[in-house]
C-alpha cells in the first residue's frame, strides 16, 4: 500500500501563523505538525509515501523529512499549483500510485490511541475503508449516517442538518480504483474534488466500510489556531502523563521493523542534544536492558 500526505492549501484559518510556515510545518508542541500524520503511516507499516504540497511549501518540506530513508522508507514529493479540494490528491499521485491501493491522510490531522488503525491497515483488501468519530459540531466536516445494524447509508459533506454526530476523520484507505474515480469526478459547488464524492461512489458501489472510532481514541483537526492549541496540550499532557512520545517518526520506524535498534542508535547519534534525543535514548536504553533479560 502507498501513501499520501496531503499538506497543501492555503491555511488561511491560521493566518498570520501561515505567512512564516505552512500550517503543516507548525509546531504540535514539541514536533511539526506533519510529524504526527507521518508516524500514523509509519505505524500503519506503509513504507512507500509521497507528499503534496504548494511549490512554496514543498522545498521546506524537503528539507525537513529528506528521502525518507533515516526511517526505513522512502518519501516523494509532488506539487499543488491550486488547491481543489482533497481528491485532487488522487489526480496529482496517480503516477505514484499506480497500480496500487493507497491511504491518503490529511497533514493537520492527528491520531492517538488503540490499534484501530494498524488493524485496519493490516486487514485492507479491496474497495474503501474510512472512519467515523463522534463529535459535537458534525456540520464542520463529512457526516456519516448510519442504519439501525450499524451499516453506513450516507454520507454528507458539511450538512446544514447532519443526520448523525459521526464525523468522517482525514485517514482513508482505498483499493487502486480510487484513480479512475478521482479522474471521472466533476467539481461540486464549491468548486473542489470532493473526497465525500469519492466515499460516496464506493457507497454506491457497496464497497464502502466504515469504523466506528470508540472512546479513548483520540481525534485532533489543528487547522484553527484554537484547534492548534488544544492539539499541543493534548500532547504535552500524554507525554507528560505516560513519558511516552506522540508522533515520534524515528520510534514509529523502529518499532515497526524498519528500523534495527543498532540503526536507531546510529541516528540518534546525529541529533542535536535536546529533550528529544534525550527521549530516544531512553528507548534504547530500556531496550538494551529488555535484550540482556532474555
């Protein structure tokens, strides 16, 4: 399975923020925003990833992640001249794609707790898998409506009246016919290839599944600057609480067999002295200690 971040737009919600760096370049406490959507792949074990973004943006983004091989994957990057909307992504990658199925992930989105997703990621076959995530302001975002044996009927972009508070979150999963979707989709009124156009052609097709998300997961949308705040208390607070890193992609490698521990220890050797190094090598650490127990 290949793998797409979608960092582009204009991120107009987090002006002035936006005129320094993109908002996926913001920082989610402690890391980059983009750090967080880049880990849940990583987890998910997709190895294969590109990254779309503006002509502006993408040079920094470069810099930042590189190639991708200090994590034991490789990242591409691609260009978004105008944003029309998150199926556009499909149109741009579809090179990169092939003839492979793919999972797409929204750059300011960020996912913590359980194994909903790797599960997911592990059993995928064939047609769509997406999420729903209950929430209190459901006419913000696509509305998943569901029947009384819990099967999805419909689906909603930003409905005035949402027929349910399931909320659609920015990770999708599709099989490789997401390409000839996406190329035959027509623009809405909104003037965007909307993603819920995509879901609902899978719909109709009976191909669409939908994971309910339960509690103690937990769903975070930073594209506002309140919303980018709450992300980074978030943060802090389970990292405090638990001393454990949330989207730490050189741990999220590691852990998933893409990395050997001799490797991390190698990398980690090449940063700079700072609280996160400090917290790799205490994984080492523990993990060194953990291989002379056996």
């Amino acid at each position: 399975m290949k793998g797409i971040i979608l960092a582009g737009g204009a991120g107009s919600r987090l002006y002035p923020l936006t005129q320094v760096a993109s908002k996926q370049l913001q920082p989610v406490y402690d890391k980059p925003m983009v750090y967080y959507p880049l880990s849940t792949l990583i987890e998910g074990g997709v190895r294969e990833i590109c990254l779309i973004s503006t002509p502006h943006d993408l040079p920094r983004f470069r810099s930042l992640l590189g190639d991708g091989k200090r994590w034991g994957i490789s990242i591409e990057y691609f260009e978004q001249a105008r944003p029309e909307g998150i199926a556009q992504a499909f149109r741009i990658a579809a090179g990169f794609i092939g003839a492979d199925s793919v999972t797409l992930i929204l750059g300011d989105n960020i996912f913590y707790g359980g194994d909903t997703f790797q599960r997911a990621f592990t059993g995928f076959s064939t047609g769509s898998t997406i999420f729903g995530y209950q929430v209190t302001d459901p006419e913000r975002y696509g509305v998943v409506e569901f029947d009384a044996a819990g099967k999805a009927i419909s689906i909603e972009e930003k409905p005035e009246r949402p027929r349910s508070n399931y909320a659609v979150p920015g990770l999708y999963l599709y099989d490789n016919e997401v390409v000839a979707i996406a190329a035959a989709l027509k623009p809405s009124a909104r003037g965007e290839l909307e993603i819920t156009d995509v879901n609902l052609e899978y719909l109709r097709r009976g191909q669409l599944h939908v994971h309910r998300l339960g509690r103690g997961f937990a769903w975070l949308d930073a594209g506002t600057s309140s919303s980018l705040h709450d992300a980074s208390a978030y943060v802090q607070t389970i990292e405090k609480r638990q001393g454990v890193k949330v989207g730490c992609p050189e741990e999220a490698a590691y852990r998933r067999g893409f990395l050997s521990l001799a490797q991390l220890e190698a990398l980690v050797t090449t940063l700079p002295k700072c609280e996160y190094r400090d917290y790799l090598a205490g994984v080492i650490q523990e993990d060194r200690r953990l291989e002379g127990m056996r």
